[in-house]
C-alpha cells in the first residue's frame, strides 16, 4: 500500500468556502434595513424638533392673539402700521434728533 494520497477535492476547504459565502449573504440581508432604520431615526429627530419649534411659534402666536384681543393693543398696532382714526389728521415729523 502506498501512503501517497491522491489528489482531491478537500471538503473542509469547500465547507469554509459555502460558510463563507453564506455568512456574507446574510450580513448582505442586513444592509438595507439597517441603512433604512438610521436613516428613520435621524428623520424622527429632525421631525421631532421641528413639532418641539411649531409648538413655541403657536405658544407666541396665542399669546398675541390673546394680547390683540384688548382693544387698546389693537388700537396701538393699528398705530404703528399708520392707521388713524375716521376723522384724525396724519402727521409725519423728520428731521427730530435720535435719541
């Protein structure tokens, strides 16, 4: 008998090889929902902090609707856009030194 070993297809190469191989399919399965997933959580973020800045501008906005419901502020910001009363006369200075 001759200890001389014919020249073969080794199998624990090929079972490296297919374990390979599927190892970097399933890791390829999980690229696209993890992408998806961080690319969600940064939108959910930037959604969250444009609601956080919409509700301080509605806080503001229903405080100066609650302010303009006093008929002196609505007579003031009427002045200050240039509005007169039916009946008053408009006058405008220049030339008055700043202060």
């Amino acid at each position: 008998m001759s200890s001389h070993r014919r020249p073969g297809i080794r199998l624990d190469r090929v079972s490296r090889l297919a374990f390979l191989v599927v190892t970097v399919g399933v890791l390829a399965l999980y690229v696209g929902p993890l992408h998806s997933y961080v690319t969600t959580r940064g939108e959910a973020a930037q959604k969250r902090q444009d609601v956080a800045e919409l509700r301080k501008e509605n806080r503001e906005l229903r405080a100066r609707r609650a302010a303009l419901k006093d008929r002196g502020a609505l007579e003031q910001e009427a002045r200050k856009l240039g509005m007169v009363r039916p009946g008053e006369r408009s006058y405008v200075l220049r030339g008055l030194p700043s202060e």
